[in-house]
C-alpha cells in the first residue's frame, strides 16, 4: 500500500529517538560515572567504544525487555556487553551485576528536542490523538513520563510490547488501533527511511520524515526538521 491521506488528520504517529528525544553523548557520563562509583578512569576513546557495543547489543535484544521481569534481565547483560568492552586493566576492577546496571543507566540520559514539548502540547490542545511508536523496550514510557509529556499522548506502544519491530506494518497497525484512526487519517514522523517511511507507507499511512541536520529529504516524501512543521 502507499500512504495518503483521505481527509483530514486526526491522528499523529510518532516515532520516539530523534523525532522526540535524543540520547545526550553518553560517554562522559559513563567516564565519570565509573569514576565516582568505582574509582576506575578510562579514556573517552574506550568510553565510546563500550557504549558502543552496549548500543550494538541492546538494538539486537530490545524486544526482550517486554515486562518488568524481562527488562532486569536484558539490562543485566547489557551492562555486561559494556563490561566486556572496557579495557581489561580497566574492567577488572569494575563489578558484575546490579552496580554495573546502575552506572549503565545513569550513563543513558535523554532529554526533548527543544520545540517538541510545545509542538506536542498544540497538537494535544487541537484533539489530535498522539501515539508514540517505537522499537524500544518497555521502559520508554517511564522515559516520556520522567520529561513530562506523558499527559499529552493518547498511547505509547513499544515494539517489545506488540512483538514487531518498525517496519513491519503490524506495529503500526496496532498504533492505528490504538489512535482510534484510520490510516487515511492519520500521518507517522519519524526520522528513519527503513523504519518509519518504508513501514508507514507498507501501513497505507502518510509518512513525514524528520531530518534534524536540515540534509536532505526523499523524493515523494515529505520532509521537515522540527516537529512543530508536522501538520501543514
């Protein structure tokens, strides 16, 4: 299917990491965090290495984190994979388990983009119904709660919850459910081709991709750099 819209929009789709919040550069947290807790000083360059292999292994096994239970546990071995990153010397003196989740955690720190919560409240304010949809683990909504926006959304579904991952349709699907809308009704932003785009357009759902870095867009598709921009 391809996406378009049959009338007027009732309903916005959201995607959540770069279209509302971003991750702020977690590796000077993480070098101080190992500091302060465990006295350990590592260098930026293998700071950023053992984030990234953190962040490679958690987009693998996101979806596991679908309950309470199951985040524990992925984030135990997410905080293992960063573990087994840091250099040797280094890890030797870190430890295993909870204290290494806690220093993982207080490394991953998201903030809003900066239009997004007035954008957010003007759509709220105009009836649109606003459903958060993204490949995440459950505890996306404690995120959007801890920044406040929570009140203003109608639904969050993470792709650990309904069991697909963005692009399949399937997921966004569900968020149409959820929205109460049609997907002539509705619209998705996102800021991924693959993810947002590709799976809103399979959904029958009009896609507007996000590009924060003002770069260019896709033929065909609409294309803005805040979400303020994304009803016309």
């Amino acid at each position: 299917m391809s996406g378009g819209r049959a009338g007027p929009t009732t309903a916005i789709l959201l995607d959540a990491l770069g279209t509302l919040v971003e991750l702020q550069p977690p590796a000077p947290f993480l070098r101080a965090e190992l500091a302060e807790r465990f006295g350990v000083e590592i260098s930026e360059a293998d700071a950023r290495r053992a984030i990234a292999a953190e962040i490679s292994f958690y987009r693998l096994h996101l979806d596991e984190g679908c309950d309470e239970q199951s985040l524990a546990a992925l984030r135990e071995r997410c905080a293992q994979a960063l573990r087994e990153a840091i250099p040797k010397e280094a890890r030797r003196r870190l430890p295993a388990g909870s204290e290494m989740v806690e220093a993982l955690l207080a490394s991953l720190r998201f903030s809003l983009y900066p239009e997004v919560r007035a954008a957010l409240a003007e759509y709220h304010a105009r009836g649109l119904r606003l459903v958060v949809v993204s490949n995440w683990d459950v505890s996306l909504r404690a995120v959007l709660r801890s920044l406040g926006v929570s009140p203003m959304l109608h639904a969050i579904l993470t792709s650990a919850e309904s069991g697909v991952r963005k692009p399949s349709p399937q997921i966004f699907e569900a968020a149409l459910d959820l929205s109460g809308a049609t997907a002539g009704e509705a619209i998705h932003v996102g800021d991924s081709v693959e993810e947002d785009v590709l799976g809103a357009r399979a959904a029958g759902i009009e896609p507007v991709l996000v590009r924060r870095d003002g770069g260019a867009g896709l033929e065909g598709v609409r294309t803005i750099s805040s979400l303020d921009e994304a009803l016309v």
